[in-house]
C-alpha cells in the first residue's frame, strides 16, 4: 500500500511538473521570439538617426519618470488606505474595496475616458486643477496620473495582505507598554510589512509601465516609449517596434530584477 501510494505521489509530481513547464514555457516563447527578430541593421538605424535617437530617449526618460513619480504618489495615499482596509471594519468596507479594484476590470481605453472625464481640463474636477495649474491632457501629470490609476489596485491590495498577515497583538503590546498608535504603527507593524510594500511598489511599477490605452486617450504627448512603439509599427513596420520592444524588455526586466534582489535582501 505504501508503495502504491508513493507511486501515485510520483505520478502527480511528474504530471503537475509537465504541466508547470509547459506553462513556463509558453511564457517564455514570446520573449525568446521577441529577441529573435531584432535585426542588427535596424538597430544601428535607429541609433545612428540623430532625431530618432532622441526621441527614443524621450521616450524612455518620460516613462520611467511617470512610472517613479506614480509610485511614490501610490505609497503616500496607498499604503494608509491599505492598513486601514486591514485593521478596521466599518460600514462600506466592501465597497471601498471594490472601489479600489476597479481599474482592474476595466479595458485600458475605458480607464482613459474616465479619468479625462474626472481630470480633464473640461471634467468634473477640471475648473479646480486648472485654478492650480494643473492639466492632464498631454502633460506629463496625465502620464502620471493614467500610470497612478490603473497600478493602484495592484499597490494596495499586495500591501493590505502584508499588514493583514502581522497580528495585532505586536502593536497591542506596544501600546500597553506607553507607545502610541502611530508609533506601534511606525516602529513595528511598518518594518515588517517592508517586504510587502516593496512587493506592491514593484508590481505598481511594472503596471504602470505597461500602460498603453489609457494614455493614448488622456496624454499622447510627452511621448513614452510604449507609444513610440506603436508609431515605430504603423510608420515603420514591424521590424522598428520589434526592436525598440526589445530594448525596452531589457530595460525594464533588468531594472525589475534588480530591484526584487534588493528588496528581498
């Protein structure tokens, strides 16, 4: 009986480790497909081309400028709202969190509409950021703002599950010991979900670096580099975006690796 039972184990193994390499795989084929039709000749095209190269450049400095500045709006609102979803119970808990869920059932071009209607220099709340100097319509806050939106979810909900995970007992005793609520919060419940917020940070970053709809609809310009993408296939053709998608998986798959190394160091 025992061996039957490790055999049928056995089994199981090797099917769920077929299956689970079959998935990596289909993974990992499109990336693999991606590197393999860049084309050296229109790389060097591109790089040799003064305007394009700048452009290019453009691109890339917007991004990851939009996505940085996103973050760190994110971790300012987002990680208070997280502890409060995960400590307290108060009428319309739900609902605020299925609020917070929405840019995830969204399309992308939907997410866009809604915030040029909310943001808009002629929405709902247009006259007051236009008193402030504010403008959304291709403006770098429009980036930053369709980036923040739509990475929102991710940031929140991945920090929640940090601080739901500490007990409460920890801060309780803190605070039998004379700390206040907000230094049981900053000296204890805080440090240890670090790792949580980094994970939310990182995947928040990776969101909203990926966002393409929405931004075609509130802020075409400044340019990303997820833009000049599509404009590299349409004018170009796909050998251009291939490339410039390339350089762009690099980029940002090495940055994303680099920071989950020190984040979990």
């Amino acid at each position: 009986m025992a061996a039957a039972a490790r055999g049928l184990v056995e089994r199981g193994l090797l099917l769920f480790s077929a299956l689970a390499s079959f998935f990596v795989l289909l993974l990992v084929l499109p990336l693999v497909a991606l590197y393999a039709g860049v084309k050296p000749g229109v790389l060097g095209a591109m790089l040799s081309s003064p305007e394009m190269r700048e452009e290019i450049l453009g691109g890339f400095r917007v991004a990851l400028l939009a996505s940085l500045i996103a973050v760190g709006i994110l971790l300012a609102l987002g990680v208070p709202t997280a502890y409060v979803l995960a400590r307290y119970d108060f009428p319309g808990k739900r609902v605020v969190e299925g609020v917070i869920d929405i840019p995830l059932a969204l399309p992308h071009v939907v997410a866009g509409v809604m915030l040029l209607e909310a943001y808009g220099s002629w929405g709902l709340a247009g006259p007051l950021l236009r008193r402030v100097g504010l403008v959304i319509e291709d403006h770098l806050a429009g980036v930053v703002a369709v980036m923040a939106f739509v990475s929102a979810p991710l940031l929140v909900d991945t920090v929640k599950v940090g601080f739901q995970s500490i007990p409460e007992s920890l801060s309780a005793v803190a605070r039998t010991l004379g700390a206040s609520r907000l230094r049981a919060f900053r000296d204890i419940e805080l440090p240890l979900a670090a790792r949580s917020i980094a994970a939310g940070s990182l995947l928040a970053w990776a969101r909203g670096l990926s966002e393409v709809g929405a931004l075609l609809v509130v802020a075409y310009y400044p340019k990303t580099v997820n833009i000049l993408i599509l404009e590299y296939l349409s004018i170009y053709g796909l050998p251009y975006a291939v490339t410039l998608a390339a350089v762009y998986a690099t980029l940002t798959l090495g940055i994303f690796a680099a920071l989950r190394v020190v984040t979990r160091s």
